[in-house]
C-alpha cells in the first residue's frame, strides 16, 4: 500500500538524481552506507545527512536537510520511525520530490502528509533492492 510499483519506477527512474541519505555516516556497517554505495552505482549524487556531517563516498556531509546549499530530488530516510515524520517534514520544506522509508521505517501520519504535500512517498521498502529489479 505505501510502495505501489509505479511509485518505485518513477522515484528512481524519473525524480531527479540527487538522494540526500539521512543517517549516512561513515560507518561502513550500517545498512545506510551499503545503500548509498547501491546508489551511486545506478547514478545518483548521494548526499550523507547525519549530525556528524561526515564526508562518505566521496561526498560533503550535512547536519541537516536544511543545511544542504542545493537542490534535493529525494530524501532517503534511515532514522527510526520515531523521528521519522520530522525528516518526511524537513523533505516538504526543502523542496524535495520523493521521500523514500528504508525497510522498518514506518509512519503513516507522515506519508499522509507527505503525499497530501504533493510529494511521491514510498515506505518500509529498500531502493538498493528496487533499483537493480527496474534496471534488469
């Protein structure tokens, strides 16, 4: 129901390249930095969002959403659901076009909000196991 197919296709296929990935750090075992490296694969600018503001693959890290000084396509949330709704918010603010829940990130108040925002919203789904699927 928060994932539908053609919501997936066109967040990775047509929304713009730039992913800010919040939580990213460089801890190399977290789920966040293998799906950042995914990413970069199939083309997209990861931007890491994390209080740290790490520099990781290569890319300047933020504290924020609110920090970063250009445009973000999609905002690809690895918080826990708790704070989760406040980073779907943070999206809206900044202009971005798509939020992306990584698997166990649910918040259905903020993918109700989100979307009513005019946003694609995709949620409790992985797009380092979407995107390989899409490009065969």
């Amino acid at each position: 129901m928060y994932a539908d197919t053609e919501t997936i296709r066109r967040i990775l296929k047509d929304t713009g390249d730039t992913w800010a990935v919040v939580g990213l750090s460089g801890n190399r075992s977290r789920a966040a930095y293998g799906v950042a490296e995914v990413l970069q694969r199939f083309g997209k600018r990861v931007v890491p969002v994390h209080p740290k503001a790490e520099r990781v693959h290569g890319e300047e890290g933020y504290a924020s959403l609110a920090d970063i000084p250009f445009p973000v396509d999609v905002v690809d949330v690895f918080v826990n659901s708790e704070l989760a709704g406040a980073v779907a918010d943070e999206a809206v603010a900044i202009g971005a076009s798509a939020v992306w829940f990584q698997l166990g990130v649910i918040d259905e108040k903020a993918y109700e909000r989100t979307r009513a925002a005019g946003l694609d919203m995709v949620m409790d789904r992985c797009p380092a196991i979407e995107i390989p699927a899409l490009n065969g």
